[in-house]
C-alpha cells in the first residue's frame, strides 16, 4: 500500500505534536514543585491562622474534592467553601503547621504526604484543643501553568 504525500505529513506533524505534548509533560523539575508546596503549605498554614477563606480557596482547583474525617466528601469549589465557612463559624484555628514527608510529580499531576498539626479554639468557649494527623494532597497543572489543590484527604492520628 502506498501513502500519499499529504498522509505522510499529517502523521509527521502528528507525532510531532504528540512528541512535544510528551516532552512538555514530563520536563517538571522534581525540586521546583517541591518548592511549591512548601510554599503552598506556609500560605495554607498562613490563612488558616489569619482565617483568610478567600485566599486559602484561591489554592483549590474549582473541581477539587476535599476529604475530611467523619464527613461526607465536599466535592467542587462551592461545597469547600461551604465546609471551611462552618469550620470557621465554629472555631479559631491557631498554630497551623504541614510537613512533608513525600513529594511527587509527574506530568500534570504531583502529590504531597506528610503530617499535619494545629489547635483549634471554640468561638463558643471552651479550651484549646490540639490536633494531630497525615494527610495526602494531590496537585494538578493549571492551563496557565500553575498547581492547585485536586484531592486532599486528611485524619487525626487520634
């Protein structure tokens, strides 16, 4: 079977295109997304403590999933928003801190694992409590280049 001239440009600009999308995807600097998400968790931690909600909703991707203990999944933006305003009607976070302990990426996807530990005070009154657990986040690439937040699951270690 013979190709035509102009089958055999479209496949040579296709596995170009496709060569290209494979090399753009796999070129993530391991140590720069490291970077990020130490970043992300400071600004995490940050807003969480000052109790800045539209900042910290600003790091989801409109499609994340949170997965908190004891509760149903908040799926997409709105319902995170709903779920991180009752936690804040509720209680003053304080002392806000995530570690690493693992950090991945490949392609558009990187993730993050590690521990997690902060006090919460109830605006009702009441005393301080202290909470300690691990958690793992999944990141994705935006189209603009950046990563938001995707998945995230967490539990208390008790």
């Amino acid at each position: 079977m013979r190709l035509t001239h102009a089958f055999c440009v479209f496949l040579a600009t296709t596995c170009a295109s496709m060569s290209a999308v494979a090399q753009s995807v796999s070129e993530v600097d391991p140590s720069s997304f490291e970077a990020y998400v130490l970043q992300t968790w400071e600004k995490y931690s940050a807003y969480m403590n000052e109790g800045n909600l539209n900042e910290w909703l600003k790091m989801w991707d409109e499609n994340g999933v949170q997965l908190a203990p004891g509760a149903p999944a908040s799926e997409g933006i709105a319902a995170i928003t709903m779920s991180i305003m009752a936690q804040h009607a509720a209680s003053d976070f304080e002392e806000f801190a995530i570690t690493n302990k693992e950090v991945e990426v490949s392609g558009d996807i990187g993730f993050a694992s590690g521990t997690y530990s902060f006090a919460a005070t109830p605006k009702e009154g009441g005393d301080q409590v202290q909470f300690e657990g691990k958690y793992l986040t999944i990141f994705k690439r935006q189209a603009d280049g950046s990563w938001r937040i995707y998945r995230d699951c967490f539990n208390p270690n008790s």
